[in-house]
C-alpha cells in the first residue's frame, strides 16, 4: 500500500515559491527524497504536507485516507524541520508533547519516550535541559519528538544541515538503520544530493515549483530526463555543437560520436558524469573524442585530479595513467566509461511546468489506455497526467550495463572522525533489519525492469590497453528496434523529440 500518495498539489507559502500540481508518491516503508536547489519549492511542499499553511488544489493520502483538509495534529505525520525548534525545559519534555496532545495514556507515553530516545541512540537524557545539548544532540531530540507518536510518514527537512562535513557520511548511515530498524514511511527535503544518494529509494527532482523528473534513485541518477535533471545530479556538459551525420562538432573541443537510434538534430550536447571520466594521454587512442589543455593540477591522496580547458569551460577528470601528472598547458584527451554519454537536443522540450508539452512530446503518440493500462488509472488529469506520464517514461526500460553505482556518482565523502560528542551507537537501537518491502499495486512511479541485449564483444586487444574504451570509434551498432516506444526506453539519457 502506499503510505503518502500526492496528487496535483499546489500552493504558495508566503516568502517562497509556489507550488503547482505535483503529483509523486512514497511506498510503504521506503525513503524518498524531494531533491532541488535552493528556492525550488521544498520548503513551500513540505508545509503543504504538514498542514503548516493551506494548500490551493490537490490531495494528499496517508494510507489511502485525503488528509488536505485536516488540523496538522489529525495527519499523522512526524515533521523535523531544518531548524529543528525545541521547546524550554527538559528532553523528556519535548518528546512527550506530541504524545500528551494525542491523548496517549501515561503509563504508554513513558514507554514510547524510553522508545523513542533509545532509537535515536539519547538514552538516559530525559532529566537534561535542552539548552546544555549541542546541535547534534538537539537535532536527535527533534527526531525523537517526532517518532514518539508512531506516525504514518516522517518528514524530514535537510537531515543533516547542522552535521559537521567530517561527520556527515556517518551520520546519514545510521540515520538511515534507524528508518530502517521501524521501518517507517519517510520523505526527505534537501538540496544536498549527497543526502539522497546515502539514504533515498526513491528521488523526486523539483525545480521551481514543478516535479522535473521522479523515479528510483539509480535510474534518475543514470538516465536524466533534461539538461536540467542531468546538471542538478552532477553531469557536466562534455561537448556541445552541430550535428553533422552520427557526430557532434565542437570548435576546439572535439567531436563525439553518438550511437545509432539518437534523434539528433542542430545543435546537441553529450554530458558525462565527473566520476566516468579519466584523462588519458593524446597518444594513447583511448580518448572519446574531446581534448583540452591542462590548467590545474590537484592531488587526490596518490592520484591526481586535472582541471582541464575544453572550448570556454573546464572540466574535471581523473589522473590515473602514471603516478606523474601531465604539466600545466599540456594536452590531455579524456576518456569516458563505455554507456555513461547522456544526449540531448538542445531544442528538446524540458520536463516540468515551465515547458507545456503536446501529447506527442517525444516524437511518438502517447500511450492509450489500452496500450498502456496503467495510464488510465494515473492520478491527475490533463497536465498533471502528462506530467507522470513523462516521469514514468523517462525512467521506463533497462537498467544500463556500464551504469556506476549511485555512491560513485558522486565521489567518495571524507572519511569520519571517530570522536562524537555523543556516539550514535548502532547497537542501542533495533539491531533487526526491516523486512523486505514489495511493490504494491498502486505504485506506479517507475515501470517494470526490462532486459537489455547484450553489448557487442569488445576486441581483447583494446580491453587490455585500458578499461576506458573510445566511444568516438566505430562500433558494430546494435539492431535498430522497429518499434518507436522500445526505442524510447533504451535510450532514456535523452528526451526525443
């Protein structure tokens, strides 16, 4: 069953944008994550959901129950905001208030206090003062107050904006085993991805106001819907120019080559993500086709990192051909992981509110209802059924082959201190882990797995030379699907137009 279920929600909160008819849901017991830039939209979503300011239009289903209309305490939802705000006195205090305004009897609100701290790892805190714990400390307390009253969904507002960088990779894996341990329904706001990727399902992209793009984390982080949605989640643009026959041109760049089935036309871009992307020496032939010149050299324990000039922007990639780096103004090609090129028209029409689409957006005509069974029963009508239609197709198909793990995607992050404050210790929660969650049959944000063909055998002599294979050579192309809507699920880096 899904547990929130937020169909064409719109609002405005005073002093931050407004909302328009987003539509998203977050399966039972899973995390989600509401992803976007500052002013995005995040904190006007979050207090729609709350109940903290009066929503325009839409619906909002806690457990299959429209919850829009309801007093904030009738909403069974947990809400930490960012700020986290306490109230004077002792921790005991805080926890107990939500439990005393939903009329628990005392002998169950002292068990669910124990409860509540044990989980968040403050056991034994109930007599102490609020205004002696640290920031860490306050922030567990806010989380403790809000699972005390065993709400349906947790919401939770930039989890870890007050967590020194050193500890925040710790703290977001044991902040996740406590979700986990419950395990509870939970939707995270941040415009951190680093948060997402260490403990969402599920990633929801917003973007002034409007749901860009919504699927699993994996398949958003590896096939962005727009230039948009791809820059958000780390890609860089790798070469932009004109389309000439099966390659794009840059001037002082380079050129690529794009596989056969790409729709593309004028002007184009390839984006690759910084954590595919290797310099490699000019001499070697294992380049993709774009070069610049060296302008910086950084070191990353033993390798190094090279800032390198391509046409009017640099680029980051990775130094790992010799433990010496190349020097500065030299020129380096770059190398990209096999499959990890993300096309784009720069003409295509962006996802979201801010570009209407027409019903064949993609080049193709949309789905009917008995073509596609699950379109009919889609929440929304109009705008809002285009919208996740374009949601679910864009993270429609086969997962990629090559696809790098979510983790890489972003990097390693710094490696934590073992000195806390107060440890969050792992073995004072539920040590248990949740039971395995299955789809229900009202979920409908990403499509069934689809098998991918298998790629053409790499000639060996090439695969030993390096594990980054040119992409601007000539290949054996893959056959050429006849039908227009398996050749849109392929290639889901890319929005046809």
């Amino acid at each position: 069953m899904t547990s929130l279920d937020v169909r064409g929600l719109g609002g405005r909160v005073r002093g931050h944008p407004r909302v328009d008819s987003a539509t998203f849901a977050v399966r039972s017991g899973s995390v989600g994550a509401i992803f976007g830039r500052p002013e995005a939209g995040k904190r006007t979503l979050l207090r729609l959901l709350a109940g903290l300011d009066r929503a325009d239009s839409g619906e909002i289903r806690v457990d299959g129950n429209n919850v829009a209309g309801l007093p904030p305490h009738q909403r069974r939802l947990g809400v930490v905001m960012r700020d986290a705000p306490l109230f004077p006195g002792t921790v005991r205090d805080n926890v107990v208030y939500g439990l005393r305004a939903q009329g628990w009897a005392r002998d169950d609100r002292e068990r669910r206090v124990a409860a509540a701290l044990e989980l968040v790892g403050m056991t034994g805190t109930e007599r102490e003062r609020v205004a002696s714990l640290n920031a860490d400390e306050r922030s567990r307390i806010a989380l403790a107050r809000a699972l005390a009253p065993q709400p349906s969904v947790l919401l939770l507002e930039s989890p870890t904006a007050h967590v020194d960088e050193v500890l925040k990779p710790d703290y977001r894996a044991r902040l996740r085993e406590v979700l986990r341990s419950i395990p509870l329904t939970t939707l995270i706001f941040t415009d951190d991805l680093r948060d997402a990727v260490g403990m969402a399902d599920d990633l929801h992209v917003l973007s002034n106001g409007g749901l860009l793009q919504s699927g699993s984390l994996s398949r958003v982080l590896a096939g962005p819907a727009s230039i948009e949605v791809a820059e958000m989640v780390g890609y860089v643009t790798l070469i932009r120019g004109d389309v000439e026959g099966d390659r794009i041109l840059e001037p002082g760049a380079g050129e690529v080559q794009f596989p056969a089935g790409f729709p593309l036309s004028g002007t184009a871009r390839a984006l690759a993500h910084p954590a595919t992307m290797l310099g490699v020496p000019e001499s070697s032939g294992l380049g993709c086709g774009v070069a610049g010149v060296v302008e910086r050299v950084r070191a990353v324990g033993p390798t190094h990192v090279l800032d390198l000039r391509v046409g009017d922007r640099l680029l980051e990639v990775r130094w790992e051909w010799d433990p010496e780096p190349p020097g500065l103004e030299e020129p380096v090609s770059i190398a990209v992981t096999p499959g990890t090129l993300r096309f784009f028209n720069e003409t295509a029409p962006a996802l979201g509110r801010q570009a209407p689409r027409p019903a064949d957006w993609r080049g193709f005509a949309a789905p009917t209802p008995e073509e596609d069974p699950g379109a009919a029963e889609w929440p929304g009508d109009g705008d809002a059924f285009e919208e996740s239609a374009a949601a679910r197709s864009s993270t429609a198909g086969d997962d990629f082959a090559d696809e790098p793990d979510a983790e890489d995607m972003l990097g390693e992050d710094a490696a934590p201190e073992p000195a806390r404050p107060r440890p969050w210790d792992a073995s004072q929660g539920p040590a248990a882990a949740s039971p395995p969650r299955q789809r229900t049959e009202d979920w409908r944000v990403e499509q069934p797995h689809q098998e991918m063909p298998p790629p053409p055998e790499v000639d060996p002599s090439v695969e030993r030379l390096a594990p980054w294979l040119q992409v601007s050579r000539p290949v054996e192309p893959r056959r050429r699907p006849d039908d227009p809507d398996e050749l849109a699920s392929r290639h889901q880096g890319m929005p046809l137009d």
